[in-house]
C-alpha cells in the first residue's frame, strides 16, 4: 500500500517513469484523484496519473 503522496513527492510510476508530484486534483469532497507529475518535458506534456499509475514514493518532503 502507498502512503500518502504529497506535492513535491518523488514518485516511480508503473510504466519506469520517475517524477516529482506538481498538482494533486481532488475530487469535490477534498480525496486525491489524481496528480500532475513533472516527467522532465516541457509543462505540457506532463502526465496527470491515478493512483493506481504510480508503482511507488521514492520520496517525500517533510512537512
């Protein structure tokens, strides 16, 4: 199970891809449904993943 992922975590999605979490999209109660990962190309192209995208955190700011 993932933890928490937060703005600013480095994340490993599923197709070997690593990135950093830019935006988390919420739904209209306020629970992620998906995240903006900065992939290295321009603005974009980056990709807005579920969760079910990412394989897992490689890291994670303190808050």
């Amino acid at each position: 199970m993932l933890t928490t992922i937060k703005e600013h975590s480095i994340v490993l999605l599923k197709d070997g891809s690593k990135g950093t979490v830019m935006h988390i999209h919420l739904n209209k109660y306020g629970k992620p449904i998906a995240y903006m990962v900065d992939t290295g190309g321009e603005f974009g192209d980056w990709p807005s993943v579920t969760i079910d995208e990412v394989d897992q955190v490689l890291w994670e700011p303190n808050e």
